[in-house]
C-alpha cells in the first residue's frame, strides 16, 4: 500500500532534496571524523565497531545522495512539465475566453459587406463629380492639390486624390482603394 504524500513533501524542491542528502552525508562523515579524532585522543570507550558503524553511516549517505539526485532531477522534470501544461492551458483558455474562428469569419465577412456598400458609394460619388468635371465649366474646378493628396495622409504618393469645387459644393475625390491601403498601414502600425 502507497503512503499519503504530505504536502510539505511535496513543497520540498529539488534543490532542496539534494541539500538534505548532502547534509546527511556532511554529519556522517563528521561523525566518523569525531569517533576517529576521538581514538588518537586516547579515548578507549570507541571502539572499533561504532567507528565502522559509522564509516558504514557514511558510505550509505552517499547512496542516498546519489539516489536524492536521481529524485531530484525527476521531481525539476515533472515541475517544468506541470510549468508547461498550466502555461499552455492559460493560453488555451485565453483562446476560448477570445474571440472564435466562426466570430472572426463572420466580423469579417461583415466587414467585407461594409467595405463593398462603401465602395459603391463612393464609385457612385465620384461618377458624379467626374461627370461634372468633365463639362469643363470654368466657374468649377478639379484639381489635384497637396492638401487633396494630404487629407488622407498619402501625399504626392496618393495622386488619384484631387479636391473639387462645384457652386458650394466641395469636396474630395478619394477612391477606396486609398482608403483601404491607409486602414491597412494603420493596422500594421499596431501589430
């Protein structure tokens, strides 16, 4: 029959387990160091039974030692294999607690959705302003100008953007896939 760990055996660690056996053999070697300095004192209440007790003492604390650090490096394992595991559930959990495969799918199909009706939008936005930059009436303007270009952060990098005027209507024509590469660049930033 198995006998109960306790838990301050089982708080011991390996460190630990080979201190104790190598105190175990440092009193034993003590032990027949005194005994033995005790005979070359003239003490004649040792005798030659208790200073090979003692040598025997000794020899067994080494085989405990020897056996202490076969304990040891089998209780570092277990304790960096339970490290593992409790560090991989954290992370597993972490997982489930987040957002699932299906959510994301489904974000971003919503997203997808989203980013089609606005592009449609804005093709259909821009189709007017083209159309009224093509007749060529001089009271209206359709320039390509820095501040256009700027307004979504691109620059002369971005010459598609241009800024229109049209009676006291102004605006930007900005096509979506500009848009799209400055959502895409501000995400990057951040991972």
């Amino acid at each position: 029959m198995a006998a109960n760990k306790s838990p301050a055996a089982e708080a011991v660690s390996p460190a630990q387990i080979v201190a104790d056996a190598d105190r175990e053999i440092t009193d034993a070697e003590d032990l027949v160091a005194a005994l033995e300095q005790r005979v070359q004192d003239g003490d004649e209440t040792v005798d030659a039974d208790q200073v090979e007790k003692a040598r025997g003492l000794a020899r067994f604390a080494q085989l405990r030692k020897a056996a202490a650090e076969k304990k040891a490096a089998a209780l570092a394992e277990q304790l960096a294999a339970d490290e593992f595991d409790a560090f991989v559930k954290t992370h597993l959990d972490g997982i489930d607690a987040g957002i699932s495969d299906a959510e994301i799918t489904g974000e971003l199909q919503n997203i997808v959705g989203m980013i089609r009706a606005l592009n449609d939008r804005v093709m259909d936005r821009n189709r007017h302003v083209y159309a009224l930059a093509r007749r060529g009436d001089p009271v209206n303007t359709f320039t390509e100008t820095p501040a256009a270009k700027a307004l979504v952060g691109y620059g002369s990098a971005a010459p598609e953007v241009a800024r229109f005027t049209f009676g006291d209507r102004s605006g930007h024509v900005i096509p979506l896939r500009v848009l799209l590469q400055r959502i895409a660049d501000d995400l990057s930033v951040r991972f």
